[in-house]
C-alpha cells in the first residue's frame, strides 16, 4: 500500500466518523429538548461531550503504553459503532426516554472520541513524506472545516426529513465504514512497548513531561494556550451579545459573522494545499503574518460599529489563524518524535480544553460586566502575545539552522 492510499483511508475514516458525531448529536440534543422542554438539558449535551474527552484525554497514554494506536483506534471506533447501535435500538423501542440514559449514551461516545482524536492527528506524519506535510494538513483541514460547517446544516435537514431512529441509522452505517477504513490503515511503529513497565504516574504525565521539558515545543504550547484563550470570545453567547449591543444587527448576522469566519478559514486550507511548496519555503514569515493579521482583525473587530466591517474582520481572523494553524501544525509534527506524538496530542488536549471553557466563562463575565467590545480586546492582547511567542519559536529554528 502506498502512503498516499494510507492518507486517504485515514481522511475517509476521519470524514466519516465526524459526520456522524455531530448527526447523532443533533438528533440527542432535539430528542433531549422535546422531552425536558429545556435549553439548559439540551446544553448539558454538548458540555458533556467536552467533559468526557478532557477524561479520556488524561488516561490516553496510559492505554498507549498497553496497546499500539492503530489497534486503539480501531478499538475506541468498533466500541463506538456497538454503542451507536444498542443508541438505535433503545430510541427505537422506548417510548419514553430517560435523560440520565441518553446523557450516559453520549458521556460513552465521547470518551472513546476522546482516545482516538489525538490518535487521528498523529497519524498524518507517519502516512505522508516530510516534504509533503504542509499539503496534507491543509487537506484535512479543508475537509474539517468544511464537515465543520455543513454538517450541523445538514444533521438539522436529515432530522426534518427523516425520523430520528433513520439519522442514528445513517450514523451507524457512518460508523462502521469509519471502522473498516481504520482497520485497513498500516500500523505504525510507536513507543507502546518500549515503555510498557515505567510507572501509571509516568505514563499518564508523560506527554507534559516533554512538553515543558523541550524548549520548541514548550513554546507549541504557549502558543496554542494563548490562543485557545483568545479564541473563547468567539463562542455564540458572547458574539450575539456583540452583534446585538455593538453592531446593532439581528440575530441573522449571528450567522453572517459565523460564515465569514469559516470561509477565511476554508478559502486559505484550499490555497495553501494549491500553494504548497511556496507555502513550506515561506513557512515563517507566513506564520508571524497569520498571527498578526488575526490580532489586528480581532482589534478592529471588537471596535467596529458597521456590520460590513465586522464581516471583513471575521473573514481575516479565519485566515490569519488558519495561515498561522497550519504552518504551526507541519512545523509541531516535524519537531516532535512521531511515536511521541499521540501522547504529545492528548497531553494538549488536556491541557487546552478547561482552559478555553474557563476562559469562555470569564470573557462571559466581562461582557456582562463592561461590554462585548472589551472581550475582543483582551483576545486582541493575547494574540499579540502569540506573535511574540511565534517570533522566539521561530528564532530558535533559525539558532538551530546556524548551529
């Protein structure tokens, strides 16, 4: 098998599987507010689908060190597949549904999702060659971004046109063609057994451990720890507070900000796949550009009163942070040993998921407090510090080149 085939099946499996994690979220959150009448219930879906992955995330090396990742991720989605279907079968025989049981359904799910994504991503450097990285994440993150914005869409019409029992159906079969392209994937050398008799305690701490250790990739993680709490202002509940009290608009352009922003973000994946060789020997001033351009247009964003200019700013911050995402990405997978890489992930993971939902609760808070415009703010002053970190990051690949 060629790698390009290998990459291929691994961005199938991916595709697949995310399509049918957001359909059968979408037919939980719909079967959970018709049933409690809530807002509050249908949320408590998606806040446990987050808590469930920050688990798995800090016990992921642990089950690394016992079993090989192409075995896990194979493992983690079969589970998966058995679950969505034993789901299928309960809604379809049930005529009232309990919420704890379709709360437990979903904390399931999320936590094998939660083995398996760091898996996902360490993946790609093993199937594609060096020189070809930069095309191969800015595919993926074409079809990410991509899946990302019609999938909920598209979830929302299935439910429409058909029953709720159909879209878990389709998830199903999603499911399992997810399963048999992982299990097709060629399995990759790790360091499982190498490390299979050292401490839990070393185990699970083992991704931090390199990662504060290792000066570049400390910086990695400054990088993404600024940014994660830079990006909490663009959650809903804050950006329709703004679009409302700083814009003066309907909540329609709630939608029209939203689009914009994933546009930037797809149009430039689809031009630095195009661009690919220019795109890895320009790849640092395109990553102190990205970073740049996404804390100018974060700035003039929060102070913007015209609607069209809000618009504009949130098409630049899609692109400055996916010029900066991507090349940051290659640069991260290049660095780090690849049999290191999945414990590298979820150690990240960990890390970044109760930072950005602290932070979202925080940035809520000052909006009330003050107003949606001094958020912005703020993000604006953390990613001018991610342009800081990105040129010290960058310094040191140069001292390195020198030495």
């Amino acid at each position: 098998m060629n790698k390009n085939y290998q990459f291929a099946l691994l961005i199938f499996g991916q595709t697949t599987a995310n399509l049918a994690d957001v359909f059968y979220i979408v037919v939980l959150i719909n079967i959970v507010y018709q049933t409690t009448s809530s807002a509050f219930y249908a949320s408590v879906v998606t806040f446990a689908t987050t808590m469930a992955i920050f688990a798995a995330g800090i016990l992921t090396p642990i089950l690394l060190h016992r079993i090989q990742m192409n075995r896990l991720l194979v493992y983690t989605q079969l589970l998966k597949t058995v679950l969505l279907l034993t789901l299928w079968l309960y809604i379809m025989y049930t005529e009232q549904f309990l919420f704890f049981v379709l709360i437990a359904f979903v904390i399931s799910i999320s936590f094998l999702d939660g083995f398996a994504n760091p898996i996902k991503q360490s993946l790609i450097p093993h199937y594609v060659k060096q020189e070809e990285l930069i095309r191969a994440n800015s595919l993926a993150e074409s079809i990410y971004q991509i899946m990302q914005v019609s999938s909920w869409m598209i979830g929302g019409v299935l439910l429409v046109w058909f029953s709720s029992e159909g879209v878990i159906l389709l998830s199903f079969g999603l499911y399992v063609l997810a399963t048999v392209a992982f299990f097709f994937l060629k399995k990759v050398r790790d360091a499982g057994e190498e490390q299979k008799k050292t401490s839990l305690f070393s185990q699970t701490t083992e991704g931090f451990s390199i990662l504060i250790r290792h000066v570049r990739l400390r910086k990695f993680l400054l990088i993404n720890g600024l940014e994660s709490i830079a990006s909490a202002v663009w959650i809903s509940s804050i950006l329709l507070v703004y679009v409302v009290e700083v814009i003066n608009q309907d909540s329609a352009w709630w939608g029209f900000i939203n689009a914009a922003f994933f546009a930037g973000l797809i149009s430039i994946s689809i031009l630095m796949y195009r661009f690919n060789q220019f795109v890895e020997a320009k790849r640092k001033p395109i990553v102190l550009i990205g970073a740049a351009i996404t804390a100018l247009a974060t700035f003039l964003f929060g102070y913007t009163s015209m609607g069209v200019i809000a618009l504009i700013c949130s098409l630049f911050v899609g692109i400055g942070m996916q010029m900066k995402s991507i090349t940051l990405q290659t640069l991260f997978q290049q660095t780090a040993p690849k049999e290191k890489l999945p414990v590298l992930y979820a150690a990240e993971e960990t890390l970044l998921t109760p930072l950005f939902g602290i932070a979202s609760l925080v940035f809520g808070i000052i909006a009330d407090k003050w107003s949606a415009a001094s958020v912005f703010t703020i993000s604006a002053i953390c990613l001018v510090g991610v342009v800081m970190l990105c040129i010290q990051l960058l310094l040191l690949y140069e001292q390195e080149a020198k030495q």
